[in-house]
C-alpha cells in the first residue's frame, strides 16, 4: 500500500524553526517527485514546494522561497521540509504528496504546525 | 485571491447532477495545462478525483466527470449522494508563476 506519512509539527514561536518529515513506503520513491501543500484553519490549499526525483529540480511558492527549504534523502524514503523564521500566518496543516506528471496523489495525514507566542 | 477561480459553495438534492467550475487564464489552464480536482472530506487529507482534466483514478465512481475548455475547466457530479458532500479543489500549474496553484475551493452541500 503506497503511504505518506509527516511528522514533525508542533507548537513554534514566531522567528523559530521547524523541520518537517515525511516518510514513503509501498513505491519506488526514489522514481517520483514529491511536494508540499499547506491549509491554514479554515481556509483553501496553498501548494509550497516541488522537488523531483534526484532532487534536480525545484520549485517554490514566492511568498515562501527564502525562509523554506525543501529536501530529500532517497536512501532514507524520506522528504523534508526544512521551515525558518516562522510566522503566526504560517499556521497550518502541512501535507506531503507524490507528484505524478502534476496531480498530487496520494496524500499524506497532515502534521499540525501551530505559530504562536 | 487565488490564481483559479472556483465558486464558493454549490448544493443539489441526492439524485441530482451539479457542476463546479474553475477558471484561470492564458498563463494555466489556458496554455494548455492539466487540471486535476481533489476531493476533500471535512477533517481528512485531500484526495485525487480527477486527473488530466478528465482521467478518473481507479476506485473513483463514473458519476465524478472532467472537462477543460479554453481557460476554464469543470468537475460534474452526477447522482448526488449525502457521502459527496465535502470540499472541492482545482489545481493546475502557473507559467508565471512557476509552480502549481490551486483553487480557492468549493464547498458542496447535498441538501
């Protein structure tokens, strides 16, 4: 069974840091591309980061290039987001999914970042 | 204000056929790039409906349909059931932007 599963979130003060997980299982992960999306409380998707398969190739949202990074470690089936000086509107839940010539499927759980003093 | 538009809420009673739209422009949908719609049930992850504008993945009933034309595409949904209700999600890539863009979501009510 293909699975994406993130972990990492938590409560964060405003300027801290966050680095986020997501591990993959059930497909070759090192043969697909691999993003990020976020949902604020109440609010729409908003997609964040693409990387490809070998890590050649990335893609960032503009409000966010900067202060986010994206990675990945084949060996470990794992992907990252790597989150800087955050902000009370970087509150969301932050997903991780397969990339596959655009759609995004499947879908992980979500992990829970809180921004908050 | 999101790159693809999507009304906010559309309803039909079960049984009924209803429609949402997405409209982008010359710089997405427009310029020949895929639309995929997700589904998303109130507390769960976003889940793939409609691929390529009009591939359904395995397991999603025939009731869900795609379309794309020019600078806008739909998602239909025929045969409304109570269990469709939930939120709905375009999503293309950007050109200018350079990267891929969703829509703002639209809420489906099944009365």
């Amino acid at each position: 069974e293909v699975q994406l599963v993130e972990s990492g979130g938590g409560l964060v003060q405003p300027g801290g840091s966050l680095r986020l997980s997501c591990a993959a299982s059930g497909f070759i992960f090192s043969d697909y591309a691999m993003s990020w999306v976020r949902q604020a409380p109440g609010k729409g998707l908003e997609w964040i980061s693409y990387i490809s398969s070998k890590s050649s190739t990335i893609y960032f949202a503009d409000s966010l290039r900067g202060r986010f990074t994206i990675s990945r470690d084949n060996a470990k089936n794992s992907l990252y987001l790597q989150m800087n000086s955050l902000r009370a509107d970087d509150t969301a839940v932050y997903y991780c999914a397969r990339s596959d010539y655009g759609e995004l499927d499947p879908w992980g759980q979500g992990t829970l970042v809180t921004v908050s003093s | 204000q999101s790159v693809l538009t999507q009304p906010p809420s559309v309803s039909g009673a079960p049984g009924q056929r209803v429609t949402i739209s997405c409209t982008g422009s010359s710089s997405n949908i427009g310029a020949g790039l895929d639309v995929h719609w997700y589904q998303q049930v109130s507390g769960k992850a976003p889940k793939l409906l409609i691929f390529r504008n009009t591939n359904r993945p395995s397991g999603v009933p025939d009731r869900f349909s795609g379309s794309k034309s020019g600078t806008s595409a739909s998602l239909a949904i025929s045969g409304l059931q109570a269990d469709d209700e939930a939120d709905y999600y375009c999503q293309s890539y950007d050109t200018s932007l350079g990267g891929s863009v969703f829509g703002g979501g639209t809420k489906l009510t099944v009365l």
